[in-house]
C-alpha cells in the first residue's frame, strides 16, 4: 500500500505523467552496454538418466530474450523510443538471434560491432517440471569470456559513440562487467550532456555523469559501509554524489522503493508501488533507467522520473525473467493507483 502523503502528491501529478509518457516517442537515445542474450529452455522430466544421477527432459521450449545491457536497449524501444543499441557480439548464432530481436523491434544495430575472438554473453537456464506440477529452475549455463575486447574494437565503439552523440537526446550507459564500458568508449559516453549509468561496480569510472541508478548493494559496495536507516542513507547519497560528481543519484531499495539526492540538497523518497505480486526482480533496474532516462529527455523534474521509472519497474517485477512494459501498461498501473475504487 502506498503511503497517503505520496499517494495524494502522485493523484496531483497524474495528468501531467501521462503528458511526459504520451512523449516518449519522441526520445532518442544511444545505449553502450554489455549485450547479452537470455535463453531459457524448459522440459518435462521423463525419467533418471542411466548414465548418471541426472535428470531427462524432454525438451519443450526455448525462449530467447535480451538480457543484460540488451534489456535496458529493449526496454528503452519497448516503451517507443528511438534507439541505438552500440555494443560487441560474437560471430555466432547468439549473437545473430540478439540482432534479430533488436532489429524487429525497430533498434539501430550499426553500432553492435563482431568480436571474433570472444562469444556472445549468453545465459542458458534450463528448467524443468514434472506432470501438473510447476516448472523449476534446474541448472544456468554461462558462455562468456574474461578476457577484454581487441583495443581496436573498444576505440571503434568509443569513435561511433562520439560520432553520434548529436543524433541522440541522451546516452545510457548499461554496465554489466563483461567489459565493454572500457575507459575509451566511458570517455566517449561522457560526453553527452544527459548521461545515465547503470554499473554494478566502480561508479567512480563514470565520475561526471548525470544520474547514476545503483541499487541498495551496489550503493553499499561503492561507499564501504552499510545502509540501514534513513540517516546511513542520507550519508550514503552525499557520498555518493561526491564520488561520482553526478547531478543525481537514485538509489534503489526494492521493496523499501527508492531514494533520489541531487547536488542542489534535495532529497526525495518514493515508497514502491508494487509490494506484493513481485514474482522476479531480474532486470527490473534495466526498466528503471529506461523510463527514468526517458522522462528527463522529454522534460521530467528528476522526481518525476523517478516516479516513472518506479511505476515501470511495478510492471515487470510481475513478470518471470528479464520483461520489458509500454506505456499503455504505465498507463493502466497509474490509473490502477490513483483510482482504486475503479478496479
């Protein structure tokens, strides 16, 4: 249940939300980030394998979905803006399905560059489930390299980056440690007036950036202490402001909602408006930055999209996986808040 005060302020701002989002066509946004590709296979158990204590399945479905970095370019065009997806795949058939996905959603693959020496990211989960009973996740496979991309590869991805940063309206940066935000593409990136990150480590590579998004760990991981209580939060925000040098910082909290600091002093704390029917939070920061970003383009007070990003993420929490929301579902998660006696 949202908290009277809020609830009051978001019934005020309602016309003017769904104003911002009837605009979010309009953004035009450049993502560097780590692309991978989720694949989700399912079965139905047969029987005890003879060769080993293993299961058998019987092979039933495959899923392939963006997942990653992919998820925050996916999300962006789910909810119809117009992007441009700059990252590294392998040369192989992982990498080609991630390049369909995206190009039949609408999304400008030039800036994906081949990486023949390493594979596509690629997260392989294989679940099972017996007659009438519910599918379970059995095992996850990783196909991934720890090396770094080719130093030629990295400054072409930094030199397309610089090439377009006047085509778009913002530039997100979506880092998941699989080494594409090397130092030439951040310095790159940087260069856009809107720039807004979402790394797990080393906010201080980004210093200079507009918003950063780290949720209640990667908040703690990068200040070395824990967060518990509004006023280790309130530290925790300072310093991170003065780590980063960003004009915002949005701290996500789960179920706890979210907290934003700005350099001005102003501190804001929106409750989470989806508390009970979370089934998987995976990707969910991905949706966050996406309606965030696209709220500042379009003209968002930094709160405002918060609150946006907030409402996204309510959507796909509700969802299995890596999910993405549109606007007409916002929409209808706005209503549902502000109007309850109607639903």
């Amino acid at each position: 249940m949202v908290e009277a005060a809020f609830l009051n302020h978001l019934r005020a701002i309602a016309p003017r939300l769904n104003a911002l989002m009837d605009r979010f066509s309009e953004a035009r946004v450049l993502v560097a980030g780590d692309l991978t590709l989720d694949e989700f296979l399912t079965g139905q158990v047969e029987r005890l394998s003879r060769e080993a204590p293993v299961l058998i399945l019987r092979h039933e479905e495959t899923r392939q979905i963006p997942g990653g970095g992919a998820n925050a370019v996916y999300n962006l065009a789910k909810l119809g803006a117009q992007v441009k997806a700059v990252g590294l795949v392998g040369k192989d058939e992982q990498g080609a399905v991630l390049r369909r996905i995206f190009e039949a959603a609408g999304i400008d693959t030039t800036g994906i560059l081949l990486d023949g020496d390493r594979p596509t990211v690629t997260k392989t989960r294989i679940s099972g489930h017996a007659r009438q009973s519910v599918t379970q996740q059995i095992v996850r496979v990783d196909r991934k390299s720890d090396a770094l991309a080719d130093p030629d590869l990295q400054l072409a991805l930094a030199d397309y980056i610089r090439q377009h940063l006047g085509t778009v309206d913002a530039v997100v940066c979506s880092d998941y440690g699989d080494g594409v935000l090397s130092a030439p593409v951040i310095e790159a990136a940087l260069q856009h007036s809107l720039t807004v990150v979402d790394t797990q480590t080393d906010l201080h590579r980004f210093a200079g950036a507009t918003v950063f998004t780290p949720n209640l760990p990667e908040a703690e991981k990068a200040v070395g202490y824990g967060i518990d209580g509004w006023h280790r939060l309130e530290q925790a925000g300072a310093d991170l402001l003065r780590l980063t040098r960003a004009q915002h910082m949005l701290i996500t909290r789960g179920e706890e909602g979210m907290s934003l600091f700005s350099q001005d002093g102003s501190q804001h704390a929106i409750p989470a408006f989806n508390r009970t029917d979370v089934f998987d939070v995976t990707g969910a920061g991905d949706t966050v930055v996406a309606a965030l970003t696209l709220g500042l383009i379009v003209g968002a007070t930094p709160l405002e999209a918060a609150i946006l990003g907030n409402l996204a993420a309510s959507i796909v929490v509700r969802q299995f996986g890596t999910a993405t929301t549109s606007v007409a579902e916002m929409k209808a998660a706005l209503r549902s808040l502000v109007e309850p006696s109607q639903y």
